[in-house]
C-alpha cells in the first residue's frame, strides 16, 4: 500500500511541477477591433528590478519557456513570457495585417502596461526575427538581445518561390499531429527524437483545432518571407548575443526550392558568422550537436551559455 501511495505521489507532484505557470490578459484595442493578449509575468523571489522578455517562435507559445521561466526566476530575473496575436492563448482574429512592427508594438505596449523598464530581450526562432525588431524600433528601451536559433539570417525569397496566402492556409488545414512531428524531427531535432519532445508536440497540435489558427499561420507564414530583417542587423545598437546550433538547418518552405537551392538553405553556422559579424556590439556563440531549439534538446548547456552572457 506504501508503494502505490509513493507512486500516486510521484506522479501527482511530476505533473504539477510540469504545469504552466497561470496566464494573464491583457485587452488590446488593435486595428479596430477588441483583442487580448496572454502572457505569463512571474516575479523572481530575489529582490530585482531586471526583467527578461522571452518571444516565442512561430510554432509555439509561451508554454515552451516553462522550465526557462523557472529557472530564471530562481537566478534572480523578473520573467515576461507573452503570446503574441495569432498564437497560443492570444486572441487568433479572423482579420488582422501582421507585420513584426505590429507585434513589437503590442510587446512593448505590455512591456509598458506592466510597469517594466529596460527588459532583456530573448527571442527564439520567429521571436528571434521578432526580437531584432523590437530593438531596432526601440533601442533605448532594450538593455540587451539574446538571439536562440534565429530565424530570418537570409532572405528565403530570393531562392523560395512565392506560396500564396489561400494555398499557404489550404497547407495549413491539412496539419495533424503525425505531421507536425515529421517535421520537427526533420528541421528541429536533426532526425534524433527524444521522450522529452513530447509535451512540446503535444503542446503545438493542441492548436490545431482552435478557430482561425491555420488561417493566423498562414498570414505569419506570408510575414516571415515578405518581411526579412536580415537587411537591417546594421541597425542593431544594443548588445547582442546570438546562440546558434550546429545541426540547426531550418528554412521554412524549402522543400519547394531546387535541390541545389535547398542544400544550401538553413545553414545556421554560416549564416550566424555573417550575422554577428554584421551587428555592431555581437557576441557569437554555436552549441555543438545542437539543432534548432536548444533550451529544449539541451536545457544544461543553454541556460549555463545563457548565465555567462547575462552576467556580462
């Protein structure tokens, strides 16, 4: 009888522990309409007045940032963790233009409503695309950029041919649970699936079914070609540090390149070289047998990159 109270046990406390942190709200007005804005705001224990803004990538939510969130807290970081509209708990509108303008300007007007001042901002993959946005529109209210697995290091639309938005959506309907993990495997984790993937599959597919949602990626799909920062990393001012994985080889859509054409897309040792060399004040930084979202393939080894760089 002991046992199985241990083993209830057990299992009860793992999966509390696993839980999210409570999401918040916040109501937008945007582009004449009514929108909220979910984001979880945890305030580390420590007394301090630094926050750290993470931005999700394009197939995620704030939900991936749990055990990040977690752990910064208990360095001594305030943590601000939002889905941006179209994504995760966000409202997912039938209508809305998004640009990455768009979104720094809600982030910031929630960095504002939240009373913070001179975040840390850390983007990953889409959010990295995100993040040097925001630092280029607003530079005096960013103390430093952290770049995880940045998408958007090249111009996909120079070697990608144009997917319209209605085909893009129509690509979109047809996602299920099995696709979504053929292609994680295939662009994130570099063939190598682990058990640990699974909360994260399992977080991204229950999306899927939410009203508007392909229709909200097929209009961020649209973004992330029509719309590259690759063209303004001059325009960065703050300190940056850029962290890149070794086997990272993610191009969205390149699938529809040449094969010539697709060999040479995604190279993320290459084309972050080119990048910090690019920005002004960078640090470079390549995780060796790392591919695309290193905070979840090898959590030690981001976070104890990340305290050496936040600690500069």
């Amino acid at each position: 009888m002991k046992i199985y109270l241990v083993l209830f046990f057990s299992f009860l406390f793992s999966h509390i522990s696993a839980q999210p942190f409570a999401l918040r709200y916040m109501q937008l007005t945007s582009q004449q309409q009514e929108l909220r804005m979910a984001y979880v705001y945890e305030k580390t224990a420590i007394k301090s007045n630094k926050t750290i803004v993470l931005l999700h990538g394009k197939n995620f939510s704030s939900n991936y940032w749990t055990t990040t969130i977690r752990f910064l807290l208990k360095q001594g970081y305030n943590v601000l963790a939002p889905d941006q509209v179209g994504f995760g708990n966000s409202s997912m509108p039938g209508n809305y233009q998004f640009s990455f303008q768009q979104l720094a300007y809600n982030t910031k007007k929630l960095i504002d409503t939240l009373g913070i001042v001179k975040p840390i901002i850390l983007g990953h993959s889409m959010g990295g695309m995100l993040a040097i946005r925001y630092a280029i529109m607003y530079p005096d209210d960013c103390r430093q950029l952290i770049l995880e697995g940045p998408i958007g290091l090249e111009d996909w639309k120079l070697s990608i041919p144009y997917t319209s938005i209605d085909d893009t959506y129509k690509s979109e309907l047809k996602k299920d649970k099995a696709s979504l993990k053929k292609y994680m495997l295939e662009n994130y984790f570099h063939n190598e699936w682990k058990a640990s993937y699974d909360s994260l599959l399992n977080d991204i597919s229950s999306y899927l079914t939410k009203k508007n949602y392909a229709w909200n990626m097929a209009l961020t799909s649209d973004m992330l070609y029509t719309q590259p920062v690759i063209y303004e990393l001059e325009n960065v001012k703050v300190k940056t540090v850029l962290i890149v994985g070794e086997l990272d080889r993610t191009a969205p859509g390149k699938e529809k390149a040449g094969k010539q054409a697709a060999e040479k897309l995604g190279n993320y040792p290459a084309l972050a070289k080119a990048a910090a060399a690019r920005i002004p004040n960078c640090e470079l930084h390549i995780l060796k047998g790392i591919g695309h979202i290193p905070h979840e393939e090898d959590f030690t080894q981001f976070t104890k990159l990340l305290l050496t760089y936040l600690g500069k």
